[in-house]
C-alpha cells in the first residue's frame, strides 16, 4: 500500500475513534453549540431603589437647671523655717477647721481632704546664690453641702477657724436628667418647625422622620473665681448661679405629598 495513503486511513481512522457515535436518524452537528438565551419580562426586573426626596434640619435647645449643691474647696498654708515645724502648724489648723465646719450644723455637709504638700521656699542671696529660706505646708479641705444659701457661712466658719485660702466655688444641679430630656425635646420640636416651613415652602407636605442625630450634653459647674480670704466677715454674700443644659440635634424629614394648588 502507498504510504500516504495508509497515513490518511489512519487519520480517519482515529478521528473516527475520538468521535461519539452518530444516533440513528439524527443529523450531524458541526460547528460550536450556541449559548442558551433566556428573555426575562422587563416587569420582572426588581426596580432600583429611588432615593427618597427630603429636608435636613438643625434644631437647637437651652433649658437653665437651678444648683442645688455647692461646693467650697479651701487651703490652709503655713510657713516654717523647719518643715516639720510647717507641717505640725499646718496638721493643727486643719483640725481646727475640719472640727468647726462639722459643728457648723450645714445641710447635707460632706468634708474631703486633698491636695497636701510640703514645699522648699528658697532665697537668693547678694552673690544670687539660692539657699532655702523655709518650707510651706499646703493642705485643701473641700465641703460639699446641700444648701446653696449656705456658702457665705461656710466660708465665715472655715476662715475663721485657721482657714486661709479659698480654693474654689462651684454650683451643681445634683440632678440634670430632667433639664436634658426638655433639652432635647425642645430641640427636636425646634427642628420640626423648621423642616415644615421649609417643605411648604417647595409645595409638599412634612413626610415621617428618616434620620436622626445629636443630644444634650452634661453641664459644668458653674464656678466663682477663687479668692485668698484675708479677714473674716459678718456674712460674706455669694450668689448662687443656674446651669445651662444644651441639645443640640440634626434630623432629616422625608418630603410628604404635594400640597393641592401648588
């Protein structure tokens, strides 16, 4: 036999090994297979969400609480060339205070010590060579009462019993929760009104609350400037100031149907 020709018989040969068998009646497909293609009715397609038209507001609040509580804080300081002589004279006067503001008989009193420390007081000499000149003993007592009219005396009684400074004075509303909750209220409230002035304004109706951000925050203490008490007075006068408790919110009101006329 030729060779080329037994080659080309055992082409076909093979081509027909690696071919599936042809089933009875059926036509031969040449050619690759076409892809499977599905119609979907445009109904069928879920719709994209549409962002939902709406106004952003800022409301704002302030609600004054009145301070119930005060509290005084005051130093004792001496001064010693030695520093234990400083601190024993330092120990005697706080004693001394601690015992008189305790039988002052003041509302609700709570006494805390703190603060303390023992300090070099130095001098500089012609040559501006610095030696120590003595020692300060520092101690602070802070009273915390129930009385806010009560401040002048307790300071009356503190100086004069060895009391020397005052540290501090500071008012506090013992409770502030219900101040924050009218706070915020009213801050909220404040946002409304204006949300729906502005959609009247673009022909619409308020629609339901989407969004909502902010809160009310915690006062400070309303706080007097310290002062260095030199002398005693007969009633020394100290008003009591109120705490401001501010909200502060920020909501966003979907818009609601058109207005008719509009």
């Amino acid at each position: 036999m030729n060779p080329a020709r037994s080659i080309l018989v055992m082409a076909c040969a093979l081509a027909a090994c690696a071919s599936p068998p042809a089933q009875a009646g059926a036509a031969t497909t040449i050619g690759p297979v076409n892809p499977n293609i599905y119609e979907v009715a445009p109904e069928q397609i879920p719709p994209q969400e549409q962002q939902i038209p709406f106004v952003e507001v800022n409301g704002t609040a302030t609600v004054e609480v009145a301070t119930d509580q005060a509290q005084v804080s005051f130093a004792v300081e001496t001064r010693a060339a030695a520093a234990a002589e400083a601190s024993s004279s330092n120990a005697t006067l706080m004693t001394r205070v601690l015992a008189a503001l305790r039988g002052a008989n003041l509302p609700g009193l709570e006494l805390e010590t703190y603060g303390y420390s023992l300090q070099p007081q130095y001098a500089t000499d012609t040559q501006r060579v610095r030696s120590i000149a003595g020692y300060a003993a520092y101690n602070n007592v802070r009273a915390t009462i129930d009385d806010v009219n009560q401040v002048g005396r307790v300071i009356d009684v503190a100086i004069a019993a060895g009391a020397n400074q005052v540290a501090a004075i500071a008012f506090v509303a013992s409770d502030v929760e219900p101040a924050r909750a009218e706070a915020l209220a009213e801050a909220v409230g404040n946002a409304r009104a204006q949300a729906e002035v502005m959609a009247r304004a673009l022909g619409f109706e308020l629609g339901a609350p989407l969004e909502i951000r902010g809160g009310a925050d915690r006062p400070m203490p309303v706080m007097l400037e310290a002062m260095r008490a030199v002398q005693v007075s007969d009633a020394t006068p100290i008003e009591a100031g109120d705490q401001r408790v501010s909200a502060n919110v920020s909501v966003r009101f979907a818009l609601g149907r058109a207005l008719s006329g509009r």
